[in-house]
C-alpha cells in the first residue's frame, strides 16, 4: 500500500515537441517562435521566474535600420554593421566568427521590430565608437521590459514553464537528443522532447569550476553578477560531445560598486508600456540638461568605475586599507585574491578635483552622458567619503590607519581625501559557447550536428565575440527566435498533449 502511494506521487514526464532549457531573453524568444511555429513548448527555468542575465543587463540593443534611427536622418545597413563589429576585435578577430557576425547583423533589424510588436520601447540610437553610425538603442524603462513583454507573450500563446528547475543532464533516444532531466523540488525529474531541445541556460560566469578550467584559478574567485549563471547547459552538451570556444574570454574581472539598498531605482521601475511611452517622448522633446540628472542616477548605481581613475592617481586598496597593486585592467582580478574580496577606490584632493568635471569622469555611459565625483556624492552617499585626514578617511570606511597611511605613502602628508566604495570585483558575462552552425545547432569535436540539440545566446555563442554595448542582447533575441523556429521544424515525432505538472508556472 505505502509503495504504491509512493509511486503514484511520483509525476509522469512532462512532454513537448520543443524543450527550451532557461527562460531569460533567448529561451523567451525561443520559446515564443517554436509555439509560433506550431510546436508544443515547455521551459525549464532554475530561478523563481523568468529573467536570467537578460532581465540584470543595462538593456541595450545595437541595431541597424530602426525607425529610431531613421527618424534621426541616420542612413545605415547591416553590412557596415557587420563590418565595425571587426573594429572591437582588435588581435581577436582572428577568433571572431565571422559568419555568425554576418547572421546577427543581417537578422536583428526584423528581431528589434519584432520587439517592438510585442510593446518593448527604446530610446536612441546613440552613438559608441568604433561604430561609424549611432546604433546603440536603450530599452525603456529598464531591462525588465524584455522579460515583462515576452513572457507574457509566450504564456499567451501556450508556452509553458517549470520554475525552479535545474537541468541535470540530457537524454539521448536513437541517436538524438530526446529530453532533459531536471532537479525540481528536491527530486529528479523528466521533460521529453519529440523534435528537440533548445539550451538557453547563459554564460557560466559563476560557476568557479568553469572559470578555473578555462580562465585559471584566480579568475575562480571572481563571481558573476548573475548567481543563476553556473554554465548548466554547456556542461551537459559537453557530456554528449560538444565544445566549449572561446571559453577564456569574458568581460571582466572589472570593478562595481556596491548596489544601493533594494538595487538600482532604475530597475524597480515597472515595466509599463504608458511609463515607457513617456519616458521616450520625454527624451525626444526635453532638453538634455533636464534629462541629465536622471540618465547620471542610473550611471551611478549600475556601471563600472572608469580605469582612468588609477591611471591618473586614484589607489585601490583592499577592505583593511591596504594597497592593491596591479595595472589598471588586472586591479579587479588582484582585489579578488584578498579577502573578503571587496575594496575602496581611494584618492587625495588634488586626484579628486581632476574628476569633479570633465574631462575627466568617475563613470560613463558612452555617448550618453558622464557621472562625476559631485554626481556620487549626491546620488551615492553611502559610497562616498570625504575627509580631512587619513585617520579620518580610515575610521569612516572602517581601514586600518597604518595600512591606509602605508598604500598613500608620501600623499598621506596632504590635506583632504576622498574614497568611494565599497567596490567589489565581477564578472559581468563570458565568451564561452558552445561550437554551432549557422542553423544553431550544436557541433561535436568533429563538427556534426548533434541531433535534436540547439543552442541560442550565450550558451550559443559558437566563437561569436560580442564585445561593445547592446550585441549580447542582439545576439540573444536573434538566436533565440532562429534556434526556436528550427527546433520546431526539426525532424521527429510529435508530442500528443503536453503533460501538466503541479510545479507549473500559472
């Protein structure tokens, strides 16, 4: 009697034509063009609810071709497009794939109408070298948008979710991907796929074991701005014969301060279509000094401190007042060796004057506006610190005298210092996909297709870089919509109805 309540408690497996592992900006796009395509959907999502790194980013789509852009008499195409993107390689073009370049380019200008069609709202295009062109379009009000339109868009259409569901591994049925096992609620669980499985779980920028493999050890100790992103999917294909490319870059390990209490106010923002609607005509029709002071708040609550600050002076030191010593681009990786792993960014009077007004800024969002000291300190007031003496700096950011006295050396003598922090090191997202083609589909070493598996956005970089604002994004909803549409027009069977779970997202 006690067996079989036991095995009656035990759910049958879910069952879709389509499975899509993560629900952040690519598994949402997904998700959305395989229901469109007449497939049955169901996504697993390891957090609470959708979002993923696509819901924590600054919001950006760089894009060719706009009504933005045409508004603004700006004449452009995805050819030039194409061909700056080569102009942020540097000594990695050599890495870049070139031809998934060419796909971003060309598929992004019908990808950001589309967003428009589900009622997301930019403001732009603004201007990013070594683009020719202004390109780079903000999403209003805050990234949340993304996250807000599309799930609602797909669970209108007959997508469903399995939250706090973690993908364990892959099943493998006739020589094709045939499903997923996930973790839900302390127990095994299984999805079945009868066309295929879409993995679009992101970057692995907080799994230490990846970063150790393909970064090295001290890159292992930097955390990732997205505790979720711990690399699931390319461990899983990487079982069955895929590889990882690119897996040693990343952006970062750069420097951020502390978030505010109850994070960004930008992001607390709702994500309404009116509030985005106003937020656009107010930035077509104000003057740029009105728009100023609230484009620097969310400058200064969510980007990184310039490395100009250390090239003209400031010290970082560590949480006892320490000094941190490294070049500018290795200061973050250095801090993260000390612990707790968290610092200042510390300065004299003479090396503050210089970022009281330009040239010179604290932090900037290119094209669009700059964040000085007087910005932090009106703005940020729990990270800035201002004092006559070290003695007093030290006691105010709770340093040691001796050390802090000892990391200024000679300008320890001098009259007035100022600190911002506390400042922790992150990585904000990798390079790392998985090996695909053109189709999106995932390649062993040998370079086949795995059957019945594909790969969108970071998990599906396939060599990609995306280096400059606004081309994750792209490269997210680009991806996302082409790998969902050819995973539901993938050869195999047909899923009957999908099966309900009680875990089920409503």
């Amino acid at each position: 009697m006690g067996e079989s309540r036991q095995q009656a408690a035990v759910p049958a497996p879910l069952q879709a034509d389509v499975v899509i592992v993560g629900a952040g900006g690519a598994g949402l796009a997904a998700a959305i063009e395989a229901r469109a395509a007449g497939a049955s959907v169901w996504v697993l999502e390891k957090g609470g609810a959708p979002g993923g790194s696509t819901a924590l980013s600054v919001g950006s789509v760089t894009c060719t071709g706009t009504r933005l852009q045409r508004a603004a008499g700006i004449d452009d195409d995805p050819v030039a497009h194409w061909e700056d993107m080569a102009g942020f390689d540097g000594p990695l073009l050599e890495r870049d794939n070139r031809a998934l370049a060419r796909v971003l380019c060309e598929e992004i200008p019908a990808t950001f109408s589309w967003l428009e069609a589900h009622g997301v709202r930019f403001a732009g295009p603004f201007p990013e070298p070594p683009h020719r062109r202004a390109r780079m379009h903000n999403v209003l009000p805050n990234s949340r948008a993304f996250v807000h339109h599309l799930a609602r868009a797909a669970r209108r259409s007959g997508v469903r979710f399995a939250l706090r569901a973690r993908a364990v591994r892959l099943l493998r049925q006739d020589g094709r991907v045939a499903g997923v096992v996930y973790e839900q609620d302390a127990r095994e669980q299984v999805v079945q796929a009868a066309r295929a499985v879409v993995l679009a779980s992101g970057d692995f920028t907080n799994s230490p074991e990846c970063k150790r493999r393909f970064m090295g050890a001290d890159a292992a100790r930097v955390p990732g701005v997205n505790a979720l992103a711990t690399g699931d999917g390319q461990r899983m294909a990487e079982s069955l014969g895929a590889i990882v490319l690119n897996g040693d870059l990343a952006l970062g390990p750069e420097l951020r301060f502390a978030p505010p209490d109850g994070g960004s106010w930008v992001h607390r923002l709702p994500p309404s279509p009116l509030l985005a609607a106003a937020m656009a005509g107010a930035m077509r029709k104000l003057p740029a000094a009105w728009l100023r002071p609230f484009i620097v708040r969310f400058i200064a609550t969510a980007l990184a401190p310039s490395l100009q600050l250390f090239e003209l002076g400031a010290l970082l030191v560590d949480a006892r007042g320490q000094a941190v010593s490294a070049p500018p681009a290795q200061l973050a990786e250095a801090l993260a060796a000390r612990e707790p792993g968290s610092g200042f960014i510390v300065m004299d009077w003479p090396t503050a004057q210089r970022f009281r007004a330009p040239p010179h800024s604290v932090s900037t969002a290119p094209g669009i506006a700059y964040a000085y000291l007087d910005d932090y300190a009106r703005i940020r007031p729990r990270i800035h610190f201002e004092a006559d003496s070290v003695g007093g700096l030290a006691a105010a950011c709770g340093m040691s005298v001796t050390a802090l006295e000892a990391a200024l050396g000679e300008r320890a003598r001098g009259a007035g210092f100022v600190a911002l922090g506390p400042v922790r090191p992150v990585f904000v997202h990798s390079e790392g996909g998985l090996a695909v083609d053109e189709a999106h589909r995932v390649l062993d070493r040998q370079g086949r297709p795995l059957a019945g598996l594909y790969a969108a956005g970071s998990v599906g970089q396939g060599g990609l870089l995306l280096k400059g604002h606004g081309h994750h994004l792209a490269w997210a909803f680009v991806s996302g919509r082409r790998a969902g549409r050819n995973a539901a027009l993938a050869a195999g069977g047909t899923a009957g109805g999908a099966g309900h779970s009680l875990a089920e997202d409503g």
